[in-house]
C-alpha cells in the first residue's frame, strides 16, 4: 500500500510515496480505500511548513478524501463493507462547540490524513457520501463545504433574500455561492479574473466584482445593496480584506473569517465592527453533525461542488503547484 508523506525536510519538492503495511482495523475502526483527494489552502501550508509549528514528521498530508469501506473491526455499527464514505475533518468533532481536543484531531494536520490508498479511522470520523456524488466530487466537501455551511447556515442563519458577499473563487468560496442559491439568497462574487466572474454568474452569482479594476470593491458592494450593505462575508482574506468586508457587511451583518491568505495580522478599523454592531466569527471548518446535516441538504437538492482540474495520485506535486498558482476555478481533486 502506498502514502505520499512528508518527511524531514518540507516543501512540495520533498514530498514523497512510501510503502506501508495493509492497514487492519481495531475495535470500532474501518478500513476505508481512499477513491479520491481534495486540496485545501491548509494543504499547501502544510507541506510548505506554514502551518503551525507543532506539526509531526512524518505525516500523511491532506485533510479530504472519500472511499468505501473495505472492512470493519468488531463492534462497528455505523457502516459495513461497500458503504461510501468520507473522513470528517476533525475526527474528535462530533457535535457540539469545538474544543481543544477536538482540534487535536485534524486530519492531515494534527494526525495522519487521507492521502493514502487506505487509510484505518474510527467509525464516529466518517460519515455516508450523497447518492449522486462521484468519489471525485465528495471529496470536496469536508473542509471546504462544510465550512461554508457552517459559516453561512449554522453561524449565519442564512435566509432567502439575504444577500452574501464570497471572495474570490476557490472551493469554500464556490460552496457559499452555491448554498445562497440554494437558500433563496443573492450572492456576489469578487475575483481578480473577468473570466473567473463569467463562470461565478453561471453558478447563480447575480454580480460579479473584478477587483483589480475596482479596488473600492467594498463601495461597488453598497452600492448593489442599494446602500444598505450585504448581509453575510465570506472572508478569506484576512488583514487585506477585512477593512473592506467591514465596509460592505450592513448594520448587524456578518463576517465569518475562514482564511487568511494575505497574512494573520494586520491594522484593522475597530470603529466600524462597534458602530455598524458586526459579528466577526472565526470558522474553523465544523462537525460531524454539521456536515452530516449539510449532506442531506446537497442530497434534496443535487448540488454538484465543481471541480477545477483532476490528478492522478502519481501527479500530487503538480496538483499542489496548481493550486500555488491561484488559477484554480473551484476544487482540485487527485483520483486514485
């Protein structure tokens, strides 16, 4: 059986397969063969070495992944042989508030991810894929999906006729524009690329805003709110786009912080999160529970995540240079 791993010396230079042994489930775990991959921002910091300084060598990087199971250990309830499943992002994160341990539980992070043609998780880790979704597809949805849900619908209370503010057009991004629609919601997307725009407008986007050509993206937001703000940010930025998410949200809106792609600090106008009475919420990925419930609604509706580019396993260090370029529309996925 092989991994990729990241050994002593990091960078997507150094990454590399490894053989391991057949991996054998213990009590309430499953053996899950891995059918697809999905890369996150994360990802990529974590072979680059940026993500943390707490990260254990060697690790098996990547967070998402969806397979079937190939066997159980005794006492396993939750799922038999042939069940589609996926890894959840924390495995210690059942329900609830997260918690330090739960934190501690993150795949391809903290412990071990799914970048493995078989990977052994407790059966409370992983939860059934919809129906109509390829391994491919529901791959993407374990970082990247139920973040936007949990930011959205569980934090935000999302509601038709609200109108959301998404940043850019990577994969969380993506799954904000598609669950506005899906709510009844409007959504407006922001992006460097005309071309990037055109595709957000055929997911539902009602505006798109390049914000190369307007760098008052925040105004051009007010004004298509007639003034009155957008209710809900997807904030990806961090300290480059956190001043101009706190001009465009509304009276009592809010911004749900999920990236920091520009840096993790930054001079922040304080004044307009007290006068405006905005609720800035960090979302840091969510739980079984959320996703579990997220599926259910992608299952009623059909939502498809859209999928930029494919790689074979072999081709992971291209996959992750494609990312590092930023030309991505949506989700990179490696097949198995």
């Amino acid at each position: 059986m092989r991994a990729w791993e990241i050994r002593g010396d990091l960078g997507i230079a150094n990454l590399a397969i490894a053989e391991k042994p057949e991996p054998e489930p213990g009590p309430g775990e499953v053996v899950v063969e891995v059918r697809a991959c999905s890369l996150n921002y994360r990802d990529l910091q974590v072979v680059r070495g940026q993500y943390g300084s707490n990260t254990r060598l060697p690790l098996v990087p990547f967070s998402d992944g969806a397979g079937e199971v190939v066997a159980v250990g005794e006492g396993v309830a939750r799922f038999a042989q042939g069940d589609r499943v996926s890894g959840i992002f924390m495995q210690g994160w059942i329900s609830g508030e997260i918690t330090p341990a739960a934190a501690a539980t993150a795949l391809g992070g903290a412990i071990d991810g799914m970048l493995s043609e078989k990977v052994v998780l407790s059966e409370e880790g992983l939860v059934r894929i919809p129906e109509h979704l390829s391994f491919e597809e529901a791959s993407t949805l374990p970082c990247a999906a139920v973040t936007a849900w949990n930011g959205l619908v569980e934090k935000g209370g999302l509601k038709a006729g609200e109108t959301v503010l998404v940043q850019g057009t990577g994969g969380v991004s993506l799954f904000a524009l598609q669950f506005a629609k899906m709510f009844g919601a409007r959504a407006i997307a922001t992006s460097s690329s005309d071309e990037k725009l055109e595709r957000a407008l055929t997911l539902g986007a009602s505006d798109g805003i390049n914000y190369k050509k307007n760098p008052g993206w925040d105004e051009r937001a007010l004004e298509l709110t007639g003034g009155r703000g957008v209710d809900h940010v997807v904030e990806v930025g961090g300290p480059d786009t956190l001043n101009g998410s706190l001009s465009a949200v509304r009276m009592g809106g809010g911004i749900y912080m999920i990236g920091v792609l520009t840096g993790i600090s930054g001079e922040v106008n304080t004044a307009l999160i007290l006068r405006k009475s905005v609720r800035v919420q960090g979302i840091y990925v969510g739980s079984r529970a959320m996703f579990e419930a997220m599926n259910r609604a992608i299952s009623l509706n059909e939502l498809r995540p859209v999928i930029d580019r494919a790689f074979s396993f072999e081709e992971v260090p291209d996959a992750l240079r494609h990312m590092e370029s930023g030309a991505h529309f949506g989700k990179i996925v490696v097949r198995f």
